[in-house]
C-alpha cells in the first residue's frame, strides 16, 4: 500500500471505543426489540467494521414473517420503532417503507422493520441482512481498510451518498466495488477506464443488462433485478471518474482531505446573469425536503424553457434547517416584447384561414404563414413568480415559496454568505 494511504488510514480507521460504542448500543437497542418479541440484527457498516471513523450511524434491522401483510409491516413496524427509541428523541423517516430514527448520545440510530426472506425479496430494505451476511462472507478482513479508504476518498470528492442530495456511490457500492477490483488501489485505476454504460456483475448473474439505463451498472449480488448503482447520476460518476485519473497522476492525501476553497461570490457573479430565489424551510425530514426542492428547481427550469428563456445552469441548497435556496443562471434575464411565430401551411385552408383573422399581420415565406406575436413573459424573475405561486410547486414547499425572495444578478451580493454556501456545495 502507497504511504499516503496508511498515512490517510491512521486519521480514519475506526479505534476500539468506537467499536466499544457499537456493541454497547446495539446490544441495548437489539435487546429492547427481542422484549417487544422480535429478533433484530445490526446490519450496515458498523456491522462490517467499514466506517469511517467519526461516522456515528447505525442500522438496526428486525423481522416481520413473509406472511404479515405490507400494511402491518408499516404500521407495527413504525409503533415498535418509536417505542424502542421512546428516550431517544424517535423520528419517522422514509426510505422505501417509513423507519423510526433516533439518537442514543451521539450515535444516530436507526430502527428498519423488514422482512425475513428465503428467496424473493418482498420490501426494499429486505435485502440489507442479505447484504451483509455476503459481504461478511466474501470480504477479506484487510479489505475492510481499503472499503474506509474507498469512502474517504468519495466523500472529499463530493461522490460518496445515494440520497437526494448527492445522487452518488452508497457505502453498498463502494464494499461491492472493493470486492470486485480487490483493493482500493485497483478500484481506482479500473473507475479511470468506465465509460458511461459500464456493467460490473461480481457474480455473473445475469447475461442481458439491457434493462438497466444508467451511467453504471453493478448487478447486486444478493438480488439481480437490482442496480446497486441506479441512484448514481452522470455528474456523480464523472466526478468520481475525474478524482480517481488526477489521483493516478499525483496521488496527496489532498484527495482525501480536501483543503477549503475560498469562495468570491461577487467575482463569480460578474458577467453572469442570475437568479436566486430563497424561502423558508418547511418543517419535513430531509429526503423529502431534498427532493421536493429538486422537483421545485427543475420545474421552475422546465417554465423557463417553456417561455424561451435559455437555462445555463441550476443548483439547489438547503440547510435542512431555516433555509431554501434554489439558484439558476439564465443566458438572459429579459427577452423582448414580441416573437415570430410559424403558423400552418397556406394549403392548409382552414387552418391557414383561422391564424391570418388572428393575426393581422402576417406573411409568408417557406409556403408557411408567419405572423409577430406578444410573448405572455419578457422577464424572467416575473415567470419565477408566478410559477412560486403557482400549483406546480411541491406540497411542503408551497406556503413558502409563495413568500419566497427573488433576487437578480448584484443584488443577490445581498445575500452574500448564502450564496457562497450554496456555490461551495455546503
Ligand atoms: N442500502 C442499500 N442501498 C442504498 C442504501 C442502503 O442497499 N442506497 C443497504 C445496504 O445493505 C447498507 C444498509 O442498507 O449496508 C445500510 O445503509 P447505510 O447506513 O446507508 O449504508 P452503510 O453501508 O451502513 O454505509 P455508511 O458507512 O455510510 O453508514
Ligand atoms: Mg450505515
């Protein structure tokens, strides 16, 4: 192993309280739900000994038979969770089916009701015990350093993450890919060759990938209808691509410390002609804040579009706290009164007949008629109004963005700090 890495190590692998905390709150919490007359199981990287020190989250799985029915799952599943977790502070979050967080000091726990299956996956998170008792078999115990270094290495590159914010590598992914090259070395000299498309099938399970579209491919082990990748977007696999040929080149542990980049708001703004747009938060748990807002982002480009305003770039950003923030840089802010618009064929009787008594002046070229009209929108912070109180924004988000700020090109500087966070991807 190159030296930078087990310099990198020595600040990230896990010490022995942090596995001393592991088994003293899993004990407890597994002991809690066998009281409740259910069997549990720590699952997750704390059960595999492949976090990165500092990490403070842990997966607690119980079983439901196949035979309960989905609803009962659910609704058991909920009640048990938040009585275990009673003194913790219990949240109900939602992956596929709701779950109860809580936090026992300062390890976020979290409770998952599931099914105990044989063959066929039933819900989602039913895989996660399979997941596990896989890795636990194929996984050699020094690989687990290379998994630690895999994750470090993801997270400074902004990559490491399936959820709604990062749409990047799960810590799943990153064990199966470990698993695949052997070390992370190879991991990423092999990710420095993908091209978009390519197709990782550890078990070879499968002979036609066809179904699958998405920029990586990595049949999970455990269940081969499943891409253990499909949350990862393009941007999150160029990225990681990117990262891993400029550490080949010059390997530092700056790729996985990465130093702060001083951000100037004002100097990025210059020549540039944007729109930020910032509201209050809604009281909701994350993935559903996170996503609403990439719904509102992208509905509010899709508006834009649609009265021909050319949408350069678009980010979202919350603190998941007090604000909002969706930021877009347009090609222009303004577009003018009136455009051409192309109407039907002048052998098209009717048709040709009806636009000309609309539009008084017209012509044609190109056996086309063709006639000036006014556009409904000539300013681009007017549609974003409109379209901030309009239907099309996501329910949580509503009350809020009907108050939302709207600010162009300098005067966002007035919300300097905001926008540098919001540019710096915090
Ligand atoms: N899981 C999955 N796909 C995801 C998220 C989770 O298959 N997109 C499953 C995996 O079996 C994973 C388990 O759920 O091991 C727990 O999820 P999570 O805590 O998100 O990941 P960890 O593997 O525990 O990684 P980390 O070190 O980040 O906690
Ligand atoms: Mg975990």
């Amino acid at each position: 192993m190159q030296p930078v890495l087990k310099k990198v190590l020595e600040r990230i692998r896990p010490r022995k309280p942090e596995f001393e905390e592991n088994d003293r709150v899993a004990k407890m919490i597994i002991g809690r739900l066998k009281d409740e007359g259910y069997e549990a199981e720590l699952v997750g990287s704390r059960a595999r000994g492949t976090f990165v020190s500092g990490d403070r989250d842990l997966d607690i799985f119980f079983f439901f038979p196949p035979s309960a029915p989905r609803n009962e799952l659910e609704k058991q599943g909920l009640a048990v969770g938040k009585k275990v977790l009673r003194d913790f502070g219990a949240e109900t979050h939602y992956a596929e089916h709701p779950y109860v967080r809580g936090m026992v000091g300062k390890m976020r726990v979290e409770v998952v009701p599931c099914y105990r299956i044989k063959d066929k996956i039933i819900s989602a998170v039913d895989r996660s015990p399979l997941h596990n008792r896989f890795l636990k078999k194929q996984m050699k115990a020094k690989q687990r350093d290379d998994v630690i270094l895999l994750k470090q290495f993801m997270k400074a590159a902004g990559t490491y993450g399936a959820d709604q914010k990062t749409h990047g590598f799960s810590g799943y992914l990153c064990e199966l890919l470990v698993l695949k090259y052997g070390s992370f070395e190879k991991v990423i000299k092999g990710a420095a060759k993908w091209k978009p498309g390519t197709t990782i099938d550890i078990l070879k399970l499968r002979s036609d990938y066809s179904k699958f579209a998405a920029p990586l491919v990595v049949i999970d082990p455990v269940d081969a209808e499943r891409n253990v990748a499909a949350a990862l977007n393009a941007a999150g696999f160029e990225r990681f691509i990117g990262a891993a040929k400029r550490f080949l080149k010059s390997p530092s542990e700056e790729f996985f410390f990465p130093k702060q980049k001083a951000i100037d708001a004002e100097g990025w703004t210059k020549g540039k002609n944007i729109v930020l747009i910032t509201m209050t938060c809604p009281e909701v748990v994350e993935e559903i804040l996170w996503s609403q807002l990439e719904r509102l982002a992208s509905s509010l480009e899709r508006q834009l579009r649609l009265f021909d305003f050319d949408v350069v770039a678009r980010r979202h950003w919350t603190d998941e706290k007090k604000a909002c923030a969706i930021l877009l840089e347009l090609k222009s802010l303004k577009l003018t009164d009136d455009k051409e618009q192309m109407g039907p064929l002048v052998k098209d009787a009717s048709n040709y007949e009806a636009f000309v008594q609309k539009h008084k002046e017209h012509w044609v070229s190109g056996g086309r008629v063709h006639a000036r009209v006014k556009r409904r929108y000539t300013d681009a912070s007017k549609l974003i109004k409109d379209t901030l109180s309009s239907g099309a924004v996501p329910s949580h988000l509503r009350p809020h963005a009907k108050k939302a700020l709207v600010l162009v090109n300098q005067e966002t500087l007035k919300e300097k700090g905001l926008l540098e966070l919001i540019l710096g991807g915090k």
